[in-house]
C-alpha cells in the first residue's frame, strides 16, 4: 500500500502519462489526472457512462474505452 486514492469513485481504469502523472477513469464518470502525490491535477467528465479501459501514448494522446454505449474516445493534448 503506497497511498488512499480519495478522490475517485469505484475506480475503473489507471494509467500514467509521459510525465509521470496518474489518469484513474471511475464510475462517476470522470478521468482525473493526479500527481503521484495524489494532488488533483485535472478532472473531466467521460462521454460514456464507465471508462472502463485506459491507456496514454507517449505523445500524451489519451485513449478511454467507454461503456454504454461502447466506444473509444481519443484526447489529444493541445500543442
């Protein structure tokens, strides 16, 4: 056990950006961006109801594999 993650709901997903950072997908829905300190970094609604799957790739492109309905949402970070 490193750290309580209290900031999410049932998490569903988790994955770390180029940086470091922690994207965790819960069931509220939301994808939260952490540091490993657990300081919130971002936070933003899915489009879907569960992003039920995540991975980021290192260019920092985000992908979300949502539930109901069934889908794969692309972020691609602003340059």
């Amino acid at each position: 056990w490193l750290a309580d993650l209290g900031h999410v709901y049932k998490p569903m997903a988790l994955a770390f950006t180029p940086e470091g950072n922690l994207l965790v997908t819960d069931q509220t829905p939301s994808l939260c961006l952490l540091r490993r300190d657990g300081e919130i970094l971002g936070r933003c609604r899915t489009t879907g109801m569960y992003g039920h799957g995540l991975d980021c790739a290192p260019d920092g492109t985000i992908y979300v594999a949502e539930m109901a309905p069934a889908s794969l949402v692309r972020l691609t970070p602003l340059e």
